[in-house]
C-alpha cells in the first residue's frame, strides 16, 4: 500500500511549494519512487520540480474520447487506451514521476472515462510508495477525480486570521466532499519572526490536527519561485526545508 500525502489550501498561499519539498524530502530519505500528482490545474508542481508534463491526463481523457468516437482498435477496450496514455502522461525523472490531471472537463458526460481513470490511477498509484498529491482550492480531484481516502491531509494556509478562517472552511470542505485522512497537519506559510498566529494551537485542537507547523517565509525560496527553478535545488539546511524534513521524518518515521 502506498502512503497518501494531499496538501490542500486556497491559491498562492505555497501548496505547490510545500508538495514540491515534501516530494524532496521523501527521496532524501531513500523513500523513492515518490508519485507527484499535479492536481492543481492553476499552478505547476512540474516546474516546481524541475521537469515538464507535456500531456496532462485531463487531454489523455479528451484524446481516448475522440478515438474511442472514431471506432477503437480492433482488441483494445476503453480501458486499455486509457492505461496506455496515462503511461504515456508520465513524465520520469531520477527518483520520482510525475503526473498531471490538467483542466477539469468541460460539458459533457465524462463520467465512465472518470471511472476509469480513477480506477487507472489508483492502478498506477499502487506501484509507488509514496504518493504526494498537489490539489486544488476546491478539493475537486481527491473526492472526484482521483482517491478520497488519503493517509495525511496538509493543508496550507497564511499567517492571517483570515487565513485560519481559510483553514476552517477547508476542513469543513473536506467532511462535506467525504474525504477521509488518518492524519491531520495544519501548515501555516510565510510566517515572519516566528511569530505563529493568535489562536492556531486552538485552531489545531478543534479540528483534531496533530501537528500546527510554522513555515518562515525564506528569502532562497522566494528566489527560486521567481527564478522558476526547481525546489530541488534548496539546500537539506535550508530552514523551511527543515522543518518539512522534521514533518516527513514523524509521518513516515526514520530511516
Ligand atoms: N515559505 C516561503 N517563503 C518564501 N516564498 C515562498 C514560501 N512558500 C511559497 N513561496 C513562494 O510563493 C509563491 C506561491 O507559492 P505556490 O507554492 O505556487 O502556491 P500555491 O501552490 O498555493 O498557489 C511561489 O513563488 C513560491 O516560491
Ligand atoms: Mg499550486
């Protein structure tokens, strides 16, 4: 069984970072092949890891729907085309791969070819293990698209009041989508002079968070975002990727 991390959190606040170094962190750790899914059609966890997703499995889904109308093959099933591009969405690089979900489908009915690509992914999740999984604000993938049940749900937020309010609706979101997760960390991003905002510990205990983790907003990382380069590239000494080293080391112990 694969250990299913999901970050979670309104845009911009640095999910696509944080997937980004847990991604980095974990094969630190030897714990590769990691399976980075891009579900956050928004913004790219492909270049935050220093490769491209030239197909997304959002156009496999369009592309085995034009086929599919074409006439399949003779001796391919719906299925078989699917798995066979969704192989072909996979970008591989040196200790981990990845895959992006793309837009989310226009009108239509989508639904069977959902079926299936869940089904697909969840194949392709198995082999991995372990799974790190960039979403969306609106959660859409983990309750639609992809898994619901996840083993550590991330989510992301600022130094704000507003931003623990943020929290709150998400946390919210999740019960309502039926997303079920073992573990609950709460990550509160850019925090300055390590000052962490009036009433998170509080915030953490109500909604049965394990962990309340301070992110110091970090003048190289802010660099490489600007620069587009890889997270990759952060030093293990960095502050903020020390503190998602201590994150990773107490989910998926050491070793
Ligand atoms: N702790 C941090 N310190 C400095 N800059 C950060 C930090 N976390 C994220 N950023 C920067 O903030 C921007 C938005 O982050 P991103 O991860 O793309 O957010 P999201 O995925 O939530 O939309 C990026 O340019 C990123 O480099
Ligand atoms: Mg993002």
């Amino acid at each position: 069984m694969s250990y299913l991390i999901a970050i979670g959190g309104k845009g911009g606040v640095g999910k696509t970072t944080v997937a980004g170094l847990l991604v980095a962190r974990l094969i630190a750790r030897d714990r590769g092949p990691v399976l980075a899914v891009d579900a956050d059609p928004n913004t790219c966890l492909d270049a935050v890891l220093g490769v491209k997703a030239q197909v997304t499995v959002g156009g496999v889904r369009e592309q085995a729907r034009q086929i599919a109308g074409q006439g399949l093959p003779t001796g391919i099933s719906k299925q078989q085309l699917l798995e066979l591009k969704i192989a072909e969405s996979l970008v591989e690089a040196d200790r981990f791969d990845l895959v992006a979900m793309g837009r989310p489908e226009g009108p239509g009915c989508y639904c069977y070819a959902n079926n299936v690509l869940r089904e697909v992914l969840a194949q392709l999740a198995a082999q991995y293990p372990y799974v790190v999984l960039d979403n969306e604000a609106g959660l859409e993938n983990l309750s639609r698209r992809l898994v619901n049940t996840v083993d550590l749900l991330v989510l992301v937020t600022d130094p704000s009041q507003r931003g623990l309010e943020t929290l709150r609706r998400l946390h919210a979101l999740a019960r309502e989508m039926d997303i079920r997760y073992s573990h609950l960390v709460l990550v509160v991003n850019r925090v300055r002079r390590d000052e962490l905002p009036r009433g998170l510990a509080e915030l953490g205990a109500e909604l049965g968070a394990e962990q309340v983790l301070g992110l110091p907003d970090d003048d190289e990382l802010a660099r490489l975002g600007e620069e587009g380069a890889s997270v990759l590239t952060l030093p293990a000494t960095n502050p903020v990727a020390q503190r998602l080293e201590a994150l990773v080391a107490w989910a998926v112990g050491g070793g």
